[in-house]
C-alpha cells in the first residue's frame, strides 16, 4: 500500500513507461473485468501478460477472483488493454490508488474504457444472469467525501471541477444496444449505486438503495468512470447481475455466489464485446 496520498503526472508516467517497455501494442480501448468475468480475457490473441506486481505503485489485487495482471493483445482485431482483476477502495487503498490504472491508460492514449463489474439486482424485474447497460450511477462513496479527483488537480489531464452529466458515452451505449439485439441478448438498462463494500447491503440499505433510484448495487466502477470522465476518456459501463440483492432479509449473498454466476456471464458479454468492438 501506497503513503502517498496521491500520484503526481511524472509518477503516472513512470508506470505508464513500465507498461510499454512489456508491450508495443498501443491499444485505443481498455476493458476492466469485474469479479467472475475475468475470463474474457482468455479469448485476447497473442498476448502480453503483465502482472500487476511487475509494474511500480500498481495496487496488488487482493479480492477472491482477480487475478491481476494486464492483458494487452487482440480482440476482434483490434488491440485491448485488458484489466484482468480490479482494485477497490475495500481492499484498503486510497482512491489515488484505486484509479491510478485509469490514470496509466490516459497516458499511454487509450480513448474508450469499458468497465464490466458484477452487480446485485435492486430491480425486481431483474434476475441472475442478466446484463445491465449502465445508464448512469449513484456515486455515494463521493458524496460520502471519498471522490478520487479530492486533492492536487492534475490541469495537464482535466478540469477542477470536470462535468459527468453524460458518464456513460450515448454512443457507445448505442452501439451496445444495437450489439445485444443482433446477438439477441436480452439486455436490460439502469443505474448502478456504487457502495464500498465489502460487506454485503442490508435490507434498510436496499431499500433505501431503491428508493433512490438504482437498479444494481456493487463494490466498484464509480470512482474509475468519474477519473476516466475527468481525463476525457470515453466510457461503457456493463453490470453483470450476479445475485437478487436481500431486501426480504431471508437470502444471504456470498461472494462464491457472484463468481460462479460471473462465469456464466462470460460468454454472453464476450459475444456483445466482440460485435461492440466491430462497430466501434
Ligand atoms: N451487493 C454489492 N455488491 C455486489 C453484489 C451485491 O449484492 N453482488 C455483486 N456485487
């Protein structure tokens, strides 16, 4: 874990400088898994595998189910920087450092972020197994005082005071939808609440969650979609619905329950991914 509360450009780009001494791709688009989807990057084509540990200031990944490396390879030929294995605020890093990945990317010139994570569904009408284009997200732990643009603002890559009305491109969300109806994946659309975690809501919290206006709840994303918005970094955001979130108070989440349902998410993504990237 990092003391320095935050990173400064050179810092950035000393780690940025380290991704591209282990790869000459210089991929445009960066793909995070979330937790049960890291699979998908098992389908990237000739890749650089970099481990999280190899790169200097990189946040280890320590939470059940990332691995924690860099695939950066093909996809549907074009070239991706794949994120497999995130870093959340509840494993004990500072929001610099849950975002210093997002940070890298915007040095080494990536353009479209698209963030997957595995969500509980809030919505009634949702169920395991179902994937959600995020429309927009509820970012509490920022409006709990922990936004990860708090402190130094970096000019050479966005504003104090950066607008996130449109966090999710309208384009690439678009395209998305179009993807799903030709894979004919049913694919569902709403706004996900974006909690620390790690222990799991109560049912007070889910009604409250509900009745805010969200549709999924997770540990993640958030914080990266607002650094990947301040650096003018586009964004798609896919929640993979893992679990009926307990608002009856009677069907506990576990963790081992996201992954399996995670894994059988996979290639209905990978198959909305591989259109995405076609069209994009
Ligand atoms: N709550 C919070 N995070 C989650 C959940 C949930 O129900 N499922 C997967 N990630």
């Amino acid at each position: 874990m990092n003391n320095q509360p935050f990173f400064t450009l050179e810092q950035i780009d000393i780690v940025a400088a380290a991704v591209r001494a282990r790869s000459s791709y210089q991929p445009k688009i960066a793909l995070i898994l979330g937790s049960g989807l890291g699979g998908l990057a098992d389908s990237i084509e000739k890749p650089d595998l970099i481990p999280f540990n190899a790169l200097p200031n990189w946040p280890q990944s320590t939470a059940p189910g990332h691995i924690g490396r860099l695939v950066i390879g093909k996809l549907e030929n074009q070239a991706v920087m794949v994120m497999q294995g995130r870093i959340h605020f509840y494993e004990g890093y500072s929001m610099s450092e849950v975002t210093l990945p997002i940070r890298v990317m915007q040095r080494l010139g990536i353009e479209i972020l698209i963030v997957t994570n595995a969500a509980g569904a809030i919505n009634p009408e949702y169920s395991p197994g179902d994937l959600m284009l995020i429309s927009d997200n509820l970012n509490l732990v920022g409006m709990m005082g922990f936004n990860p643009l708090i402190g130094p603002n970096l000019d050479q890559l966005g504003p104090r005071f950066p607008d996130v009305s449109q966090a999710y491109d309208r384009k690439l969300s678009e395209i998305t939808r179009q993807a799903a109806r030709e894979a004919e994946i049913n694919l569902r659309e709403g706004v996900y609440a974006g909690l620390s975690g790690p222990s799991f809501e109560g049912p007070a919290d889910l009604r409250f969650l509900r009745a805010v206006g969200a549709d999924a709840v997770g540990m993640s994303t958030v914080p990266e979609v607002i650094v990947a918005r301040h650096g003018g970094t586009r964004v798609l955001g896919i929640s993979g619905i893992s679990n009926k979130a307990n608002l009856d108070g009677n069907t506990p989440t576990s963790h081992e329950e996201v992954l399996e349902a995670g894994i059988h998410m996979v290639p209905k993504l990978e198959k909305i991914l591989r259109i995405v990237l076609h069209k994009i």
